[in-house]
C-alpha cells in the first residue's frame, strides 16, 4: 500500500507540474522582441510578392501556361512542352494561392475590421478576388465558401465554377464600397502605393477585374454579364485608363528581382515559340525585338523561334545559338508581373460592346487597345500609326472573337495564366497542337488537380471530379463552351 501510496503521490505531483507547464507553456515561447499581432502593411507586401511571384514563376507560368499558349517553348528538358506532367506538377500554384494568398488575406480582411481601416479590406478584397480568379481559371471548381474560414472547415468543399465567379463578382462590389478615397491611409501597397490617388487606382484595379471576371462568364451568362458592365457604369469609378495605372508589381535587383530573370540567370531551357514569333514577323509587329532576343548565331534570321513540343534530342538540334530567348525586356531583374494591363481593359472594353453590352465603339476600342499594348513597351506614335493602318491588322466586326483573341494573346505575352485563360475562351488565335504532344492532338485546356488534394481532401476532391467529368487535362471547364 505504501508503495502504491507512494506512486500515487508522484502520479499527482507530474500531473500537476505537467498542468503546470501547460498552462505556462504559451508565456515561455513568447518572444518579447516579437509582435504578436501582424501588422497589415508587413502582411500586405508580403502577400502580394509571393503570390505574384507563383504567378509569374516557373511552374504555373513558364512550365505550362507560357507553353499552351505557345509564347514560350522549351530547348531542353521538353516533357512540359509535350504536355507530360505529374499529379505534384501544378501544386505550386494551388498551395500557394491557399496557404500564403487566401489564408493571410483573411487575416488581413480581419485585422481591417479590427482597426477599422475599410481600405484595407477593400485592398485585401481585390486581390483575394484576383487569387481566387486564376484557381478556378485554372483548375475549374475549387474551394472558395469554405476556403474563407479554413480554420473551420480543414477539407473545403469545392464549389462550383459558376457559383464562384458569381462570389467574386459581389466580392469586388464589397471591395468597391470599402475602399475610400477619403478614408484612412494604408502601407506595404507595393502595386499603387507610391502612386497618387492610390485607392483611387484600386477602385479602378477592382473594377478592371470585374470587366474581366464578367466576359469570362459572357458566352453562359450574357444578361449577368451585361449588368455587371452596368452596374460599373453607375457607380462612377471606371477603369484603369491609361499604361501608368497598370496594376503590377515592379520588380526591384537581386534578391527580389523577377522570377523569370532569376532563373535565367542559371538555365537555358527557354526559347521563344515559333508559333509567336512567325505572327509577329507576318504582321511585322513592332514588339518582336522586345519580345524576342537576337539570336547568337544570326544566320538566316535575327530572330527565330523554336517549335512546341519537340523531342529532346529534336529540340536541341535547332541549336542553342541559333533559336532565340524571350526578349531583354522580360529577362531584366525589374521586369514587371503584370496583373492586369490598359490594353488588357481596352480589348475587354472593344469586345463588351461587339457583344451588345455597352454602347461603345468596339473598332476604336480594339485600335485604342493596340496602340496601347505598343505603347507600354515604349514604341513611338508614329510606328504605332504605321501599325495600326496595315490591312492586317484591321478590325473585323463579323469575327470580333479572331481580331480580338489574335491580338490580345500578342498583347497578354508573359502573362501567361491570363492568355491561357482567354484563348480558350475566344478560340483564337487557332493553335496546333505540340509537335510530339501527348494528348492525342489536343492542347490541355486546364491544370490538374495537386495530388495532395486526393490524399488529403478525398471527398471533396471526388465530388468535384464528379462534378467536371474528369481530371484530366483535357477536361473543359465551365467557361470554356467551344
């Protein structure tokens, strides 16, 4: 007994000193030199470099999107440019967007209400907005209602396609109402911050998004879309509307210097696709020497592209110094991500009113959205007016999807989740498949879900495959009608 007694007694005293350590477990790993709470403007710069970062990077950009829409090819490594990819290849885009994007501006969105800065939720609601855009333009349904309190809800249900443009589209109007150009002053905005009028440009960043988001849905939902425009219309803000209000993150030199020239710094895996570069010759389009380097070897032409698709062995017999890179411009270490650009809105703007939506001049719009696109490389009026007068590239309003899809997928080069985005929504400009492509002559017309959402998300990521039909690359999505 006396043992037991013993035990007993000692038992309790470690419950106690365990209880103990418990309860004071949380004061010992508090580190008095740090803030327990974020503080917005840290969160902010944060949040914007690693998601622009994963949408300008290598994975989602430069390995897939760049390749389907054919502005990039490959010279060595070519599985991604012949469609083979794994169930961990377009995870990058997924994880991020959700651990380092959604999560945090939740926080933000948060943290807002607590200090009672409506700017900063307003802020925060754009760019979750444009978070969730380039998920579900890219994988199709994916979590959204349930993703906005993932401490709740660990496996999110995915939600449909449909239902989460729908969201964002009340999202952006929230974020519209939030913002307030006479309201409090905001920090660690490192799109418009040192800009003035900074949320007045984050009105017309909101307001841009929406243009987008409601074309993306016009060929299912023209009458939402065309209230959308009209509710824009009236309330006044407009869009961005001129190249200095394009809303991107500019790059500063190493170490945060842009994705794309950081890795070039060490690869050479890239080439520009002859795909871009013979439309640019055929037009002779005054952004080829921007958007392509000259080639080392310059025998028989100054800039060649190279095939998609090839075989490695293919791929590299065109010959390193005889195919050219993407252009100095986008290999600079401050090279811009751009979100969404003026020329972007303007061919937005070109194509509402070809559909009826507004009563705009679409032919001046398209001319406008051009010129635009010219501009902000720094090409001069009087080659951008030499341009604009050449047969070719005239507008024609009984195929508004071919004169607008052809030159806006010139104009999005680089940005490529976006023209991957539009291309197949306007089926133009009409691209062979990759040379030695995987898919049967088909080019993929959407990402894969991660492999982590089977192992860890099973039911929802089931239902949702049920749902689309597949999850295959090859699985249309809800936007995508032709």
């Amino acid at each position: 007994m006396k043992f037991k007694y013993s035990t007993i007694i000692l038992s309790g005293a470690l419950l106690l000193s365990v209880t103990a350590c418990k309860k004071n477990l949380e004061e010992i790993n508090r580190n008095p030199n740090a803030s327990e709470t974020a503080q917005p403007d840290y969160l902010l710069t944060g949040i914007t470099k690693n998601i622009a970062d994963t949408y300008w990077g290598t994975s989602n950009n430069m390995d897939a999107s760049l390749l389907f829409v054919q502005n990039w090819s490959k010279i060595q490594y070519t599985d991604p440019d012949r469609y083979i990819y794994t169930n961990t290849s377009f995870q990058d885009l997924w994880n991020t967007a959700y651990t380092k994007g959604i999560i945090n501006l939740n926080q933000l969105i948060k943290l807002a209400d607590e200090q009672s800065n409506p700017n900063y939720k307003g802020v925060a609601l754009v760019l979750r907005s444009w978070v969730f855009t380039l998920l579900t333009d890219a994988y199709g349904d994916i979590p959204y209602t349930q993703a906005t309190n993932i401490k709740e809800y660990l496996t999110p249900a995915y939600d449909k396609q449909k239902d989460v443009y729908f969201a964002l589209l009340e999202d952006l109007k929230s974020a519209q109402a939030s913002l307030n150009t006479s309201g409090p002053a905001i920090g660690g905005d490192i799109i418009y911050g040192g800009k003035a009028n900074g949320i007045g440009l984050w009105k017309k960043f909101a307001n841009s998004l929406r243009l987008r988001i409601a074309l993306r849905i016009a060929d299912r939902e023209p009458e939402k879309s065309k209230q959308v425009l009209a509710d824009i219309q009236a309330e006044g803000s407009g869009y961005i509307s001129d190249n200095s209000e394009i809303a991107q993150l500019v790059y500063s030199t190493s170490p945060n210097q842009n994705p794309i020239s950081n890795l070039f710094d060490t690869r050479d895996d890239y080439r520009i696709s002859k795909t871009i570069v013979d439309k640019l010759f055929e037009l002779n389009d005054p952004r080829l020497p921007i958007y392509a380097s000259p080639t080392k070897d310059a025998t028989p032409k100054t800039y060649v592209g190279l095939p998609n698709g090839l075989l490695v062995g293919d791929a590299s017999a065109y010959g390193f110094t005889k195919t050219s890179k993407p252009g100095t411009y986008f290999l600079a270490p401050n090279a811009p991500a751009v979100i969404i650009s003026y020329a972007e809105v303007l061919f937005d703007r070109a194509e509402a009113a070809a559909r009826g939506f507004t009563a705009e001049d679409a032919a001046d719009l398209y001319k406008q959205a051009i010129g635009a696109s010219l501009k902000q490389y720094g090409i001069t009026d009087a080659t951008v007016n030499t341009y604009l007068a050449s047969p070719a590239v005239q507008y024609d309003p009984s195929n508004y999807k071919k004169s607008i899809g052809d030159q806006k997928w010139i104009a999005l080069f680089g940005q490529g989740l976006e023209a991957f985005a539009e291309w197949r929504r306007l089926d133009y400009p009409q691209l062979q498949p990759a040379v030695a492509g995987t898919l049967g002559g088909k080019i993929p017309v959407r990402f894969i879900y991660p492999g982590t959402e089977q192992s860890l998300n099973g039911a929802s990521y089931n239902a949702a495959v049920a749902s689309q039909g597949a999850d295959a690359l090859t699985t249309k999505l809800w936007f995508d009608v032709n």
